[in-house]
C-alpha cells in the first residue's frame, strides 16, 4: 500500500492526528517539522522554503511515492512540495491551499507574530504557562483532553522561536508570490479541504480559486473548523478515505 503522511501545523505535534489515525484504514508516517514536535536543528532558519526542502528530504528517505496530507503550515508545506516535486507524490491533500490565493491576507494572530515584539508577547501567552494551562487552551480549541496533552507536552521555546520565524518569512507578499506556481501542483490528484467555519486560511472564494489553479478537488467539511481532524475525526478519515479509493 501507499505510504501516508501526515504533516501538521502550529502550535501542533504529531499527536494532533491520534484521533484520525484510529479510524484511517491504513499506517501512516507522521514526521515532525523542526520546531513543531521535534528539536530545531543548528542553523535552521524555520523559513518557508526550509520548511519545503525538510518536507522533500522526509519523502526522499521513503523512496516512494507517497499519499501526503497536510494541516495548517503543513498543508502549506504539502502544497509547496506538490508545485516543486510531484515526483515525490501519489496524490497530496492540503486545507491550507488559500494561503496560496493572490488576495489572501494573513489573520490577524499572525500579523501580530510578524512584528518584532508584539509577536514575542503573542506567543509568551499562546505558549506559556503551566502543562495543565496549555492543554486547557488546546480544550477549548475543540481538542480532546488526551490528545491535548500530548500536544501541550511539545509546546516549547523551540516552538516559539519556530512560530515567529516562519510566519516572519511568510509575510506578504511572500505567498502570494510562491502562489503563482499552483498549476504546477496539479501535476498529481490533489484534494482541498474546506472546514467551513475555519477562518485562518483564506475566505471560501480564495480558497476555490487557489484549488482550482492547482488542479485539486475541492471536499467541504461543513461545520467543521480548523482543527477538524480532532473535531470528526471518524468523518474526516472517511473524506480522506474516499479521495484515495479513487486514484
């Protein structure tokens, strides 16, 4: 079978997917971007093409091609390797693929990262606080108690620095720019995700377009936010489920 990946965001760790992964009907690899559940590696500048290029040499070190999935920034790392190496690909789903849009403005957490200072503060609350505090926060995004403390337990300094970093070098019209590309992603089946009251990624019309230049089939999750692989996760691995039968 395919090799699945599972690529997630900020401020996540792999636990993000435990509860998708109990009802997928197949192993998946779940790597850690630096920063985000794993060690920031000396030098690494946790910068969006340094985020692509780790991604690349992940999949390199599979040796197949694979069914890649990516949530948040890691549905932004998904979509740069399928317009970059879609030699490296079955097939890739992204919810993140507005990003991409040539009118997308970046939510207002994140402008508050992209500046010195303010962003320091932003993410001493988001991050801070006891073990207990930062699995209460991921509660009330609409995690599951034990998957937010497993997720909590990666919140660290790395993690801050990595935050700042990347949202940093993401700061318009850096996206816009890497967006002109999208054709390139419909080199292989690509499917994007729609939360319909996920509000960080793009309006619903950004969204359609940038799937639409990318060659993606577009899947609704009405009701759903952000984090919808925590919030339905039985309903999110049947979507996913579906896309893939059907290669």
């Amino acid at each position: 079978m395919t090799p699945t990946v599972l690529v997630h965001g900020n401020p996540e760790t792999p636990a993000l997917w435990d509860p998708l992964v109990v009802h997928l009907q197949r192993d998946v690899v779940r790597p850690a971007p630096p920063g985000f559940g794993a060690p920031l590696p000396a030098g690494f500048g946790a910068t969006v093409p340094e985020y692509r290029d780790w991604l690349v040499g992940e999949l390199e070190r599979l040796g197949e091609p694979v069914d890649l999935v990516g949530h948040d920034w890691g549905g932004v790392h998904v979509v740069a390797v399928a317009m970059a190496r879609p030699d490296l690909l079955r097939s890739w789903v992204s919810d993140a693929v507005g990003v991409f849009d040539e009118d997308y403005r970046w939510h207002d957490l994140a402008e508050q990262w992209q500046q010195p200072g303010v962003g320091e503060e932003s993410i001493a609350q988001l991050l801070g606080g006891s073990a207990a505090d930062k699995a209460a926060r991921l509660v009330s995004f609409g995690f599951p108690p034990a998957t937010a403390e497993q997720v909590a337990a990666g919140q660290d300094d790395d993690m801050g620095r990595a935050v700042l970093a990347l949202y940093r070098s993401a700061a318009q019209p850096v996206m816009a720019e890497a967006g002109r590309s999208l054709e390139a992603a419909a080199a292989r089946p690509g499917l994007a995700l729609l939360a319909s009251e996920d509000a960080f990624v793009g309006t619903d019309a950004q969204r359609r377009r940038a799937a639409g230049r990318a060659g993606a089939r577009v899947e609704v999750l009405d009701g759903l936010g952000h984090w919808w692989m925590v919030q339905d996760p039985q309903r999110s691995a049947a979507v996913l489920e579906r896309f893939w039968a059907g290669l």
